[in-house]
C-alpha cells in the first residue's frame, strides 16, 4: 500500500522513487522485475496495466511509448503534462495514480467484495465520494423529506447525484463547485444549454408581465402557431404541463374520438408515467393492463398478429418514431409506413410521441421519415427548459375538446399553456434555424465516428448510436443500456463524472447547440477512457495487482 508520505518521495527526474511507485501498483511477482532506472521493467509493469491493444505498443527502453499509455490512463488536465522521457512529468503522473483516494480503492480485495456496493465494481466510486461532500451532506439531509433523496425517479443514482447549484451555456457547477460539460441537459430538453441569453431574457420580460392568469394569453397562441409552421400534421394543438400529461390526453383523445378503448404501444418504449402507460408496475390495477398491448418493434407481420385478436378493440397505436429512453433506436426502412397502413386499416389513430425525437428536425422525426400521424406529443425543447408539453394532430380530432361543444373532453389544467414556460418555448424555437439541426446531426456523426474508433482501436466492448444529436453509448456488442440495478452505481456515469461529463446513468445524452467540436471529441475520448478503466477493473488480475 502506498502511503501519503510516499507520494512526496516520487521525486521529478528519479527513476528509482518511479520504480518504487510503481512497484506497488503491479502484481507482487512483478515487483522484483521494477528495477530502479530500468525504463525496459518500467514498461514491463505498464503493459500489464493497460489494455492488450497497448501492450504491444509499450517497447522497452523507450520513453515516447510510455509517456503515450500513460497519457491514455490519465484525465485530459494531465494529459498535456506527460512529455515524452520526461521523468518529471512521468513521476508527477504517478503521483496522481497513487492518490490517497486511489489507495484505499485498491486497499484489499476483501473491501471490494464486502462494500456497500456489493456488485459494483469499486473503480470510481471513492473518487466520487471524495469530491461531493455537499452533495453527499444534502442527499442525506433529503432523505428526511424526499423518499430516496429526490423528487424524480430519473435523477437518482446511487450512492446519490451531485446536486446542482447553477449552470450556464454547456456547463453546470454541483454544490461541491465541480464543473460539468452537461451533454444529458435535463434529459435532452435543455437544445439550447443553460441559462441561454434569449430565454432569459424572453423569461424575465413575461415574469414582470405576471407568471400565470386564469385566462389565455397571446403567448401560448403564438407558441401554437410556431408548432404549427413547423409540423403540417398539427392541425390544431393543446398545451400541457408535462410530457405524461400530453401522452395521457392524445390517448384520451384517440379514445373520445374513434369510441374504443385498446391501446398498442412498443417494448422499450417510455411515454410518462400515467397509469395506461405504467401498466404492469406497482400500484397500477392489472384490470389497466387489458386496455394496452405490447407489440414488437419493427417487424409488421408479428405486429399485425399481435393485434389480431382485437383489431376492432383499436383506438391508436402509440409510438416513438425514434425510441430515446428504449436505447435512441432508430426507424427501421418502412417500419413507420407499415403503422400507418395498419391504423388505416383496422380504423384506430396513429400517435407519434415526439417528446423526445422532436429535436432531431424542425418539424420531428414525422419531417425525416416523411410519415404523417394522427396525432403528434411534443414537450422537452418546445419549452427551452421550463414545464410545458403539447398534443395535437387532426382538427377533426381535436375539435372533441373545443369548449364551444356539448360534451367537449374536458382538459383542464392550472398551469396549461403557461406563458412563462411558453415565452420560454418560443424564444427556443426561434433560435432553431434548420442550419443549427443541420451542425447538431453533424456533432452527432462526429462523437459517434470518434467513439467507435477508440472503440474499435482498443477492442472495447461497447458500442454507440446516435440519431442526430441524440446519442447511446451501450455495453457489449448486443447493446445493453448501462441500466444498473437498483441502488448500485452506473460506472459509466461515476466515471464521466469525474472525467467532467454529464450523461444520463444508463449511458444517453443529447448534445445541445452551445457544444463544440472540442467538447464532443473531448466527450468521445472521455467515455473511451472511462470503458477502459472499466474493462481494466473487471479483469481479475487488477484487484491482485493493485491490492
Ligand atoms: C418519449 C417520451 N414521452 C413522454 C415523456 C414524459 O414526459 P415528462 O417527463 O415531461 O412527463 C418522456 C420523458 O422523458 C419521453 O421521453
């Protein structure tokens, strides 16, 4: 184990103090082999440390090599330091290996298998632990309020999230001070980065005008018409508060409107949290679950067979033209085609939830794959960061709300259509000239072709997607979300973290317009760094070389 008084005898320029380093990180059968001054044992103890793809590029004897694996372990602020046969640099890097954090990580294999975290691997988590005490102080102190520390499912990880204190453009600060590149931006609402200047603006004018009225305004009529500009199949719309809310009343619609009551949605899809939709977890009836069927994607003949039994039961097939909480799952060739048909067919309405794929274009992913809905769910960026969702399709459907009627749905709601969110969602959506979708696809592209070449290059088992700005990273080649189970930590996540990043636990995120081509290939090389510590901390010899 290596002691802080250790750290001060790897002395620049001493190959003997970096031998001695480094003969506590390796395997003690290698430790005899870590001679002092010997670059030819100092590259010997390094292969072992990183991946197979490395070994072979660490030569003896040669300092370029070992100065190009070492630059690979570390974050990028350290990155620049490590100068090729530069012992000082390499000595300061070791330090920075050898941390105190780092030393109680690889303290014994016994504190790995019995921690809290039984399952977890350890690579991450004291770092964290280490650099959010506030963090760690107000989740504890939330506890007393909150169930489970939060007041959103989707914002907890384990052993707790940082909390946010501020942000502005593509940055966020936790209340430890630690600075985040945010790249997940309030689960991909938040297009145009934090605090940005023509929403503020738009924002604090509306607030002086008064925060909400039990009366329409011109703002929310102008918010409606913008929406419409953009997506022809909106024909007339209505707001919401939430994303739930508005998949909730397209359904409520779709059911008012063609008198059925059986819905059909995808696996892995996600549309809010409302009953229909949450069907078949806890505290839903199961009596809710003979109103909705669950069809596979993709494929229209085991849909259509699905569906069989009660075709005459359909009132819409709800779906997300590009899944984003399912795994960011692209459309396959003709798949949106054969909904349409079908909904034509057995007479029940065709509802796309755009909540999240809506910033994938200026009118949706229904403008990209040229596929016209029924009805259209909207939320996320139409309210540049603030509570307000929309549906909307056919006037013919949407007249089952109009006020003017006997019998109209009701559609009540306190804060529908609130003109602060909407003053919000208006000053958003005129920044979003199609050039700006056109630059986010290309930062897209460019994370993606940059992951997949480390991926490939260091032979990881991962892989990522992305539809536009929206991106996946996955584990293994099947792709599997980075879902841990409950209460356990996402590596992915912890170690982004601390590489400065933000993404979503499970390993999505959205790239917002004030991102640069630095900070997404900053990004790619941070998650490719990441993996492989990952990768390295689930080989069995790390816990015997490290211990
Ligand atoms: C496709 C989709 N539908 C519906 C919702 C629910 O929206 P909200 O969280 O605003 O209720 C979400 C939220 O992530 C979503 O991604």
């Amino acid at each position: 184990m290596v002691l802080p008084a250790d750290q001060a005898t790897t002395e620049a320029d001493d190959r003997s103090a970096i031998a001695a380093v480094l003969r506590l990180l390796v395997r003690p059968a290698d430790r005899a082999t870590t001679e002092a001054d010997d670059r030819s044992a100092i590259a010997a103890a390094l292969r072992p440390l990183v991946q197979p793809a490395d070994q072979a590029t660490i030569e003896a004897d040669d300092g370029a090599a070992i100065a190009a694996v070492l630059r690979s372990l570390v974050r990028p602020a350290d990155q620049a330091t490590i100068e090729a046969d530069d012992g000082a640099a390499i000595a300061a890097v070791l330090r920075s290996l050898v941390r105190p954090a780092d030393q109680t990580r690889y303290r014994s294999p016994q504190r790995r298998s019995s921690s809290f975290f039984p399952e977890a691997s350890m690579a991450f988590l004291d770092d964290y632990l280490a650099r959010t005490p506030r963090s760690r102080a107000l989740f504890e102190r939330a506890t007393g309020s909150l169930p489970g520390g939060s007041t959103r499912t989707t914002v907890y990880s384990a052993p707790y999230p940082p909390y946010a204190a501020n942000g502005t453009g593509l940055a966020f600060t936790d209340v430890d001070g630690n600075v985040y590149r945010d790249f997940l931006g309030n689960y991909t609402s938040l297009i145009l980065g934090h605090a940005h200047p023509a929403v503020v603006a738009a924002v604090e004018a509306q607030v002086r005008r008064g925060s909400a009225f039990g009366a329409p305004t011109a703002t929310e009529v102008e918010l409606a018409e913008e929406i419409r500009r953009r997506v022809p199949s909106i024909e007339h719309l209505r707001f919401t508060s939430s994303g739930t809310e508005a998949t909730m009343f397209a359904i409520r619609a779709a059911r008012a409107f063609t008198g059925r009551p059986l819905i059909a949605r995808f696996d892995h899809s996600y549309h809010g949290t409302h009953d229909l939709v949450m069907a078949g977890t806890p505290g839903v009836p199961d009596a809710i679950g003979g109103l909705i069927v669950d069809l596979p994607w993709g494929d229209p003949d085991e849909i259509a067979a699905s569906l069989s039994r009660r075709e005459g039961e359909l009132a819409a097939i709800i779906v997300e033209p590009v899944q984003g909480a399912g795994g960011v799952r692209a459309p396959e060739p003709g798949f949106l085609e054969s909904l349409r048909t079908l909904c034509d067919r057995l007479g029940g309405l065709l509802i796309f939830d755009e909540i999240i794929s809506f910033r994938i274009a200026p009118g949706g992913a229904q403008e990209v794959f040229g596929v016209r809905p029924d009805l259209t769910t909207l939320g996320k960026i139409i309210a540049g960061g603030y509570p307000l969702a929309a549906f909307g399709g056919r006037a013919d459907v949407m007249a089952i709300f109009d006020a003017r009627r006997d019998r109209a749905v009701s559609h009540g709601g306190t804060f529908n259509g609130n003109p602060v969110a909407a003053a919000a969602g208006l000053a958003t959506l005129r920044e979003l000239t199609p050039d700006v979708y056109e630059g986010l696809a290309a930062l897209g592209a460019r994370l993606s072709a940059r992951l997949a070449g480390h991926i490939a290059s260091a032979g990881l088992e991962a892989r990522i997607v992305n539809v536009g700005s929206l991106f996946q990273v996955f584990r293994g080649e099947a792709g599997t979300a980075f879902a841990p189970g409950a209460g356990q930590p996402s590596e992915l996540f912890l170690g982004l973290l601390l590489e400065g990043f933000y993404l979503a636990p499970r390993g999505m995120g959205a790239i917002p317009t004030v991102a640069t081509e630095q900070d997404v290939d900053d990004l790619a090389d941070a998650i490719a760094r990441v993996l492989r510590t990952m990768s390295l901390a689930e080989a069995p010899t790390l816990v015997a070389q490290r211990s």
